[in-house]
C-alpha cells in the first residue's frame, strides 16, 4: 500500500479482510511471511480530489469512520489506513 501511495500515487479505497492475502514461502530453509494486497478494482488516482459517486464504495465493515459518517468527503489515505486498523482488530 504505502509503494502504491507513494510510487503510484494511487489509493486502494477497499482495504479489507478478503483483500489482504498472506503468502508464506521458504527462503534459505526459512519460512518467510508476507502480505499481499489485492483487488484494486476500486482504487483511485490520488489527485483526482472530487467525489465521483454519491454513494460509497467499498467494504462498509472496514471503512473510515469519517466516510461513513460524511458522504462528501474524499477518500484519502488516513481512511485507508483506518482500515487496515480495522481489519487487524477483526
């Protein structure tokens, strides 16, 4: 995610339990764990700054609380990273 922000300059909008894949392989007889995210149907070019649906998009049980309370704010990368809060507290 933060390569993505900061190389791509692109938000995933959808960080979710179903979308965060754990892949484990071994590397020099160890085991290595990492994470992948994925589903990028959603994601949004970070400087496109208006809304461009009234609904929200996404995983309502992972999203900001500041999304689902203010429909008109723009998605940006605090509420995706209250999400990935979200998704490790479930």
């Amino acid at each position: 995610h933060a390569k993505a922000f900061s190389e791509a300059r692109i938000l995933h909008r959808d960080v979710s339990a179903g979308n965060i894949l754990i892949v484990r392989t071994t590397k020099d007889e160890k085991v290595v764990t990492s994470g992948l995210l994925n589903d990028w149907d959603l994601s949004k070019d970070i400087d496109i700054k208006e809304v461009r649906q009234a609904d929200r998009t996404g995983t309502w049980q992972f999203m900001s609380a500041r999304l689902l309370a203010h429909r008109s704010k723009i998605h940006e990368v605090q509420d995706d990273l209250e999400s990935f809060l979200h998704v490790l507290l479930y």
